[in-house]
C-alpha cells in the first residue's frame, strides 16, 4: 500500500468513527431529552431516573470531545495528504 492509500484509508477510518459517534451522540442527547420531559421536575426526579439523565449527558460530552479528536485528526491527514501531493513527481 503506498503512503497516498494508507493516508486515505485512515482519513475514510476516521469519517466512518467521527458518523458512528456522531449519531451515539444523537441518541445520547435523545435518551436526556426523553427522560427529562418524562420523569417530572427537577428535584422531584427519583435517583434512578437523574442517575440516567446524568449518564446519556456524560457519554454525550464524551462523544462530542472525541468526535472534535477525530476531526483535528483528519485535519492534520488532509494536511499531510495535500503536503504529499505537492511534492511528489508528476508522472
């Protein structure tokens, strides 16, 4: 595999991760939503169901700090992609 088709596969890896967790987040944040329209007031909340708003609002600021890793990171590909470009011999 040359170094222009491992770039792209890993630049295509990263997308697919970033869309995966892009729509875990959309279901963490649907999951939150739900549950605080659903389980009353807050204050009023039992345990269980702030313990669960609590844990889809954890795992989505999760996603969201991974899927900003993930976007710096095929930043820094393209980058590296477009470097290789501009410098290798034309044929």
């Amino acid at each position: 595999m040359t170094v222009r088709r491992s770039l792209l596969a890993a630049i295509e890896g990263a997308q697919r991760e970033r869309e995966g967790l892009q729509t875990r987040l959309d279901v963490y944040y649907a999951q939150a939503t739900n549950l605080i329209d659903n389980s009353g007031e807050f204050g009023t909340r039992s345990e269980e169901d702030e313990g669960a708003i609590e844990d889809a609002e954890r795992n989505a600021a999760a996603a969201r700090l991974r899927i900003g890793q993930i976007s710096e990171h095929m930043e820094q590909l393209k980058t590296v992609l477009a470097t290789l470009d501009a410098t290798a011999p034309q044929a």
